[in-house]
C-alpha cells in the first residue's frame, strides 16, 4: 500500500493510493510504504527518478553500510523500531527512512505506534507539513518518545520482579523458578530495546550529514536534541540491565542458601539420630548375658537414653549457632 501526505489544506492528511494510480505531485511531502508489493516500489522508484528503494530483505541485514548510506542524492537510514510494545517481549523490526530532494519516503511491513501517532500530531499542528526532513525529525521524535514508554513500562515491571525476589515473606513462598523465568524475559525485552535504540543513534548520527539537515539550523539542533534523548535512554536501559543481573544472581544465590539449609536440616538430623540409633542397635543384639533386658527400668530407661542422645547434639548445635 502506498499512503501520500500532501501539504496544503486544513490538514497533512494521509491518503492511501494504488501504484498504477501513483504520481510525485509537488505537494507530496511524505510517502509512506506499507508492506509494498513489488510493482508499489516500482512505481515509487519511477517517481523518484530510478532512486533503487532496499527490498525487505537488504532492510533486514545488519551491517552498518547497509543500514545507512547515501545514493542518488538521497540519504537511507534503517533502524529496528519497537512494536506490540504493551507485550512482556516487545518486538523490533527494520523501518528505512529516506530522505529525498523531494518527498521523505518510509518503508516498512508493520504498524509501529509511533506512526498512528504522527496522524494525531500533524492533525494537531497542520504547520509540520512544511518538507519532508522536517516530517522526519517529527517522526523520529515520535519514535523516541514510544521508545520511552516502554522503556518506563519495563522498569516498573522489573521493579515489581525485585520486590518478590528480596520478600521479607518466607522464602518457599518467593518461587524462585518462576521469578528466574520473569527476569529472563525482562532481560530479553532489555536486550531489544537496546537494539533498537542503537540502532536510532547510529540513525541520527548520519541524518547529521545530510545537506538538507545540516542547512537547516533549526532542524540540526532538532536532531541534536533527539541524540541527546536516545543516549539518555540507552544509558538508563543500561541501568535497567545491571538490576536485571543483579536480581538474577540475587536469585540464584538465595536458591543456593535455601539448598544449603535443607542439606543442613538432613545433616543435623543425621547427627542427632546416629546416638539413638546406636542405642537401639546394641539393645537390640541377641546376647544371652545382657542384665538389664529382664528388669522393670530397663524399657523406660533404653527409650529415655535415646531421647537424651538426640537432644544433647541438637543442644550442642544451637549453642554454637549452627541452627
């Protein structure tokens, strides 16, 4: 599908519009590809002069000169944005943002929030269709700002996580492999957002050389303030991943004391059965000549030897405070 954004009116509206229909008015400021097929980018590549647009697969690739580059005058930068980001795991796909003598052209094969949002804000502020690098700095502003709230909403939940982790609560009651589960999920859901927010600082670094940002001083201290912004919060997504590992070997430490003071109460009872025990053994031998067997005490006296030699070890044990 092809969506156009025309200056003009009483609002930058989008309008959707099929590739044998397609033209680059003058008034277009914004094309915006989403999930094209291939005679849509054919189309959009015959608008814009022959300019080759990355397919679906070239978005996908990692390496930086990939990813952001210059051609035909035009400047392509693709970043991993965040979507379905109210989920445990967010996920992140490519978006290629290109900026053009004419229209800004987007290209991607989902539905990030922070493009429904830019139909609020263009509403709001019709003023904004002024180019299409102007267009860009708003988008990407939208984009931040999404990055942030989920950001926001993973810590609030990785505070929730330690909470449970450092209870004050009996320690059978934390539930140590479901909290272990929780933080590695939270440790992926980190690891994405720290993904895509490198890869919008890469972005931003080389939408710095492009002409038509770099004459533009509004729009370059614009950009400025957006990389300041994605530092920010990659610098606290750090923060985020060092509590997430500190709880995780929290975690596995205290589920190590708890195994230790279960090997413990074994031992102890160990210990404190082996005199009982002993006592029981010998009484139960078969010699004839043993002169307490027949008397009336001998019973209550075999029965109270053994409580005797359990209790002294376990008194012993809490005196020296290993119980």
């Amino acid at each position: 599908m092809i969506r156009v954004y025309r200056r003009g009116g009483a609002a930058c509206e989008a309008v959707d519009t099929h590739a044998e229909a397609f033209a680059l008015d003058p008034d277009i400021l914004w094309v915006d590809l989403v999930a094209p097929s291939r005679e849509e980018e054919a189309a959009v590549e015959a608008a814009l002069g022959g300019l080759p647009l990355p397919t679906r697969e070239e978005m996908a690739e990692l390496e930086a000169s990939s990813r952001v580059y210059r051609e035909g005058g035009a400047t392509f930068l693709t970043a991993d944005l965040i979507h379905n980001g109210d989920a445990e795991i967010p996920a992140i796909d490519p978006v290629t943002f290109v900026l053009t003598t004419g229209p800004l052209v987007t290209i991607r094969y989902f539905d990030p929030r922070p493009f429904a949002m830019m139909d609020g804000i263009l509403d709001r502020d019709p003023q904004l269709c002024a180019n299409g690098h102007t267009l860009f700095l708003h988008l990407m502003e939208a984009v931040i700002d999404r990055a942030s709230d989920v950001l926001s909403r993973a810590v609030t939940h990785v505070e929730g996580i330690a909470e449970h982790v450092f209870s004050t609560r009996e320690q059978k009651t934390v539930g140590f492999e479901r909290l272990i589960t929780k933080l590695g999920r939270a440790r992926m859901a980190n690891a994405r957002i720290e993904q895509s927010l490198a890869g919008l600082t890469r972005v931003f670094a080389f939408a710095g050389l492009d002409d038509r940002i770099e004459a533009d001083h509004e729009a370059a201290e614009h950009l400025r303030s957006l990389t300041r912004d994605a530092r920010s919060l990659t610098d606290h997504n750090h923060a985020v991943a060092a509590s997430i590992d500190f709880q995780l070997n929290a975690a596995l430490g205290l589920i190590n004391i708890q195994q230790s003071s279960i090997i413990k109460i074994f031992s102890v009872a160990a210990v404190a059965f082996m005199p009982p025990t002993l006592i029981a053994s010998i009484y139960g031998m078969n010699f004839e000549h043993m002169p307490e067997l027949p008397q009336v005490w001998g019973y209550p006296a075999a029965l109270t030897s053994m409580v005797v030699a359990a209790l002294l070890p376990l008194a012993f044990f809490k005196k020296k405070g290993w119980l």
